[in-house]
C-alpha cells in the first residue's frame, strides 16, 4: 500500500477539506473525494506529519456526509485544518 504525506489542504469557508496536496506530487491536488476512496479500497494510506509525531488521515462521517480527518492529539480540532493552505 502506498503511504502519501499530506503537506496542504484547500477548504472550504466552514473547515471542510476540498483538496489535499502531497509530498510525493507538489502542486496536484487530489479531491478528497478521490482521497476517501483511495482509504476505502486500501489504495493509499495518507499521513500528516508534524516535528514530534505524524498522524493517519481517516475517513469519517457526519450528519453532512464523509470528510477527511487527522487527529494528532486528544483536541475535537481536525488537525488537517492546520496545514498551509494550497
């Protein structure tokens, strides 16, 4: 399985994900969409890394439907709206 490093995301005005950007392709934006899937199927396994720790992205659900979480510490916040945007 393939392991891709998430280094930026574009989101939307209310903090969900649209487009993730990885280390391993700069500058080509995957949908989250495509990157839901890819988790799905166990296509790609996707990470975000930080100085101290790196985080598995996960795929979960709510009332609006599916997105795209990281969860690095014991916060609510999804620690992917912390990356730089793209």
């Amino acid at each position: 399985m393939t392991v891709r490093r998430i280094t930026a995301t574009r989101k939307t005005p209310s903090g969900y994900v649209t487009h993730v950007d990885c280390e391993d392709q700069p500058g080509v934006l995957v949908a989250a969409a495509d990157a839901i899937l890819d988790i799905e199927v166990g296509q790609c396994t996707y990470v975000v890394s930080w100085p101290t720790r790196r985080a598995t992205v996960m795929h979960v659900t709510d009332a609006g439907g599916g997105y795209l979480r990281a969860d690095l510490d014991d916060s609510p916040r999804n620690n992917l709206l912390d990356l730089p945007d793209c």
